[in-house]
C-alpha cells in the first residue's frame, strides 16, 4: 500500500479504490467527470497549433493531435498504434529523433522536405512510465513539434537588412568620392576624343586615339557599377497602382525586339488572361529585361525563348525558359550574391537587384538550371485587388530568401 500512496491519485484510481463502496449514482457521475475530463484534454490539444505525439515505451504513437498530423503529412489512421519511426516520412526528421535520447529532454531543430519544406523545433520530454499501466501502452515521452520557419525567415531578413545598412553607410561617401572624378574623366575622354579627330591620322595619333577609347568605355563602366551598387543598396521604394502584368511584359518585349532580333532569339508567348493587380509596372519592366539579358547572354548564337504567364488564382506565375548554355551545379547558389559574376563586364548585382524588389512588391524568384539544358527563371506574384498605391516599403522583413535549384 505504501507504493500505491506515492502514486498519483488520479480520478480512475479514485473509482477503483473506492468501487466496492460507490452506489451507482456516484459511480456514474465519477464515470461522467472522466468523460469530460478526456474530451476538454483532446479539444485542448486538436486546437494547438503544436504538434503533440505521445509515444509509447515500445515506440509506437498513442495519440496525435491535428497539428502534429499536418505537420508530419500523415493522416489520423494511420499513426494510432503505429511505430513512430514509420509516421515519420521526412528522412532529416527521423534522424533526429532517431539519435535523440528519450530519456532527457532534448530540443533541436530540423529542415524538413515533406510535406513541405518548413524549419521544425523538436522537443522530446521524457515521462516515468506508470508501473500499473502495461508495458505495451506505457507513455514513455512527448514529441513536440513547432513550425519555426516564420521565425528562421525574420532573423535571415534581419541580418539581410544589418549587411546592407553597413553597406550604405559606406556607399554614401565612397560613391560621392568616386563618381564625381569619373563624371570629369568622361567628359575629358569625350573632349581628347574631339580634339584628336581634327588632326590626320598618324599610327602615334591611332594609338592615342585607341588609349583614349579604352580609357573612355572603362570609365563608363566603372560608372554603370557605382550606380548599380547605389540601386542594389538603396531602400527600393515602390510606386505600385493597379494594373495587368500582361500588358507590362507586352510593353517590354516591344522595347526588346530589336535587340532579341539582332541576336537571332526567338520569342513564343503563352500568356493567360490575368486579373488586374496592385505592382510597381517600372520596377517589374527592369526586373523583366535583366532576365532576358541574362537569357540572351546564355544564347549567343541564336535560340528560343519561351515565356508564359499563368494564373494561379492568389499568384500570377511568370516563366521565362531559354534552351541557352545552362547554369552550372556549383554556380547556381551564388547567383543572388551581390558582386558574384562569371561576365567580364557584369557587375553582379542585376540579379541582387531583382530579387530585392521582387520582394518588396511580395512576391519571388527562383532559378532551375542544368548545365548545358538552359535555364529556367520563375516569377511570383501576390494578386492584389487592393493595397496601398505608393511609396511601399522595401523589402518586407519576414520574406524568405529567392530559391535556386537544380535539376541534377
């Protein structure tokens, strides 16, 4: 009796203590109490937003609430009495548990693929089995699970916007420091230039002439990097009103055709009727036309580009497919990184640049690229019926970073 003491006095020990003694009035209230003990428990836990799993000492699930079933992809049949390790279908996720001990509290977190790619925090809390419950139904721990992608996505835009707010404490002296000598380099170069014309051409003045060129082109570019570096820095401000993103792209490719001409590129549009919606129009043209370049660049002697625009119903897919040279496996993490480029002019920030005010109207970009089989460059945006029309803030903290994947 003395072990029976130290256990909790739980109301179905308080029944069966007391069982030979109850009339049937109490013992249906007892019975009556516990019922609605239970249902309050499970309405409590189906309503968190928590995944709660309770796993037996033999590893198996005895319950699972709604959460942990959505989180995990796994419906409600087929966990109960089910060993844990099969409910759990993300390989990482199964790892982690796998390698955690069950008999202290652990708490980890994973990147999981299925059903969805989400950061997951994980906790383990171990229990001490009651000896008066068979072994095979024994709640050995609680497996906790919390979806902290939110969370992971904020801190990344936080350190994101840290980098770029030391970067334009720096850009706003440098850039004024250098742009104003480039700005009289030019305009000397185009003045040599004037001079040098008037008098007869001599190898000596053909040599100057070309030094004086070269001199000239390099500090244009020097130029076109300085203000591509105050573009990819500067707080992007959106002046976004109602509009079709069709009429956009039409817009574009007009400005465009001679240049997708010249080099031989063929255009085949599949667009489908879209809603009108709130987006800045010159900021999405810019972000259009780098893509192109891009695309052009990997397509030098001629080719094919295929764009669609798809209606998603709350997103507005725009796809732009080249059969261009490709991207390689090693370079297709690095393609957003400001500075990263493998052109011999490219400053690498038109991509950055992109990215930035795709996000800031809410939406995406993402790259999926094989080495030698093009590339693949998709564009989401929110359908907006309504929303502030100007001066929208960049870009909003909690968007996550632009995907790139690759087909390998």
């Amino acid at each position: 009796m003395s072990t029976d003491r130290r256990m909790p006095r739980t109301l179905p020990r308080k029944i069966a203590e007391h069982l030979p003694r109850l009339e049937r009035d109490q013992l249906e209230h007892y019975l009556q109490r516990a019922m609605e003990s239970d249902q309050l428990l499970r309405c409590i836990l189906e309503t968190i937003t928590e995944g709660v799993i309770a796993v037996s000492d033999q590893h198996s699930v005895l319950f699972a609430n709604a959460a942990a079933r959505d989180l995990l992809g796994v419906a409600a049949q087929d966990m109960r009495g089910q060993p844990l390790a099969e409910c759990l279908r993300d390989a990482q996720l199964r790892e982690a548990v796998r390698a955690a001990d069950a008999r202290a509290h652990v708490t980890c977190d994973v990147q999981v693929a299925y059903p969805r790619h989400l950061a997951l925090s994980v906790s383990i809390i171990p229990f001490t089995p009651d000896r008066d419950t068979p072994t095979e139904r024994a709640l050995a721990y609680l497996l906790l699970l919390r979806d902290v992608s939110s969370e992971h996505a904020l801190r990344a835009a936080r350190e994101r916007e840290a980098r770029l707010e030391a970067l334009r404490l720096l850009t706003a002296g440098v850039a004024h420091e250098i742009g104003n000598p480039l700005s009289a380099i030019i305009m000397h170069t185009q003045l040599m230039a004037r001079e040098l014309a008037k008098h007869q051409r001599t190898p000596a003045l053909h040599e100057l002439a070309r030094t004086n060129a070269i001199v000239h082109e390099e500090s244009v570019r020097l130029k076109r990097i300085v203000r591509d570096f105050l573009e990819a820095v500067r707080p992007v401000g959106l002046d976004a009103r109602p509009g079709n993103v069709a009429d956009v792209l039409e817009d574009t490719f007009e400005l465009l055709y001679a240049e997708m001409a010249e080099r031989k590129v063929a255009l085949i549009k599949k667009l489908q009727p879209v809603p009108n919606t709130v987006f800045d129009a010159a900021q999405l043209r810019g972000a259009i036309i780098n893509i192109v370049r891009n695309a052009l660049d990997a397509m030098p002697d001629g080719g094919t580009l295929d764009v669609t625009l798809i209606n998603r119903g709350d997103v507005l897919e725009l796809r732009f497919r080249d059969d261009g040279s490709g991207i390689p496996a090693d370079v297709l993490p690095r393609l957003f990184t400001p500075f990263y480029t493998t052109k011999p002019h490219g400053s690498g920030l038109g991509l950055f640049i992109v990215q930035r005010v795709l996000h800031a109207m809410g939406g995406s970009v993402r790259v999926r690229s094989e080495a030698g089989a093009g590339a693949d460059v998709t564009i989401e945006l929110p359908a907006r019926t309504h929303g502030a029309t100007t001066s929208l803030l960049s870009p909003p903290a909690v968007l996550p970073h632009a995907e790139v994947h690759s087909d390998h």
